[in-house]
C-alpha cells in the first residue's frame, strides 16, 4: 500500500481526529459498544461471540470499510480462523458483492469514496454504522444459531 493516494495526497493529510469527532457526533450510540478506536478504526465489540467489528478509514487506498478485527483485551482473537466454517453463511446473509470486498481481510465490505473530501464525511460515518450493523446481524443470526 502506498503513502500516497490516487490523487497525489499523503494518508498523514486526512485530518482523523475531525473525521472520527464527527463520527461520535452523528453516531453516539457507537460509545456504549465501544471496544477500542484509534487513529484510523472504531471498533464495536460483540462481546457474546468473543469478537470485534472494525470500522476504518483508508485515505490513501480512497475507501472506508468494514471488517472482524482483533482486540486481546476484548477476547477478539484468532477471529478470522474461528469465523472460517461459518463464512459461506454470514456472506450469504450480507450479500456483498465481488468489488466489495478486499483480499487478506476475512470477512469484510468496503465503500470507495474520497475520503479527503470533508462534504463526504457524514456519509462515511452513516456507511460504516449501517454496514457494521448489517454484519453484526448476521453474525449473530448465523453463530446464534450454532450455540449450545
């Protein structure tokens, strides 16, 4: 990945601290289920299946997304191994499509989008919500289903 993006622009340009603020701001839902956040990801925990959601921004690769991250403190490990046999049905329920998802990060949806450009923000807030709900439902109607 490089440092830079399409445009020409440094990743170190994006100004996070406004983008997340904002984010709090339009979402605060998000504190309660607040697992972790840092410069470029919030995550949400699902604390019921030991595991995270990780929504980040990806200035320089021009995309926001969605993914089952890691967090040792939360019990989010080994996530992608563990999430393995259920995949074909947690995908089935999400219905993504092929453009929608980047190689080497498991299950995950992403959205192009300029994320330099401030007048996008709010709709990168409201997609990383909406999609990190969407994958929270089917996850817990898929390993809900698979509980002792």
């Amino acid at each position: 990945m490089s440092e830079f993006d399409f445009g020409g622009r440094r990743a170190s340009e994006f100004r996070q601290r406004g983008f997340w603020s904002l984010f709090a701001e339009r979402h605060p839902e998000e504190r309660t289920s607040l697992a972790r956040r840092g410069p470029w990801f919030w995550q949400r925990g699902l604390p019921d299946f030991g595991l995270v959601l990780s929504m980040y921004v990806a200035p320089a690769q021009n995309h926001v997304g969605v993914f089952f991250g890691r967090n040792e403190k939360f019990g989010a490990t080994e996530s992608w191994s563990r999430l393995k046999p259920f995949q074909p049905a947690i995908e089935e329920r999400l219905q993504l499509r092929p453009d929608q998802s980047s190689q080497g990060l498991g299950i995950n949806s992403l959205w192009r989008v300029n994320c330099y450009a401030e007048d996008n923000w709010p709709a990168m807030a409201d997609w990383l919500v909406t999609e990190c709900t969407r994958f929270e439902r089917a996850v817990v109607a898929v390993l809900g289903e698979t509980r002792p």
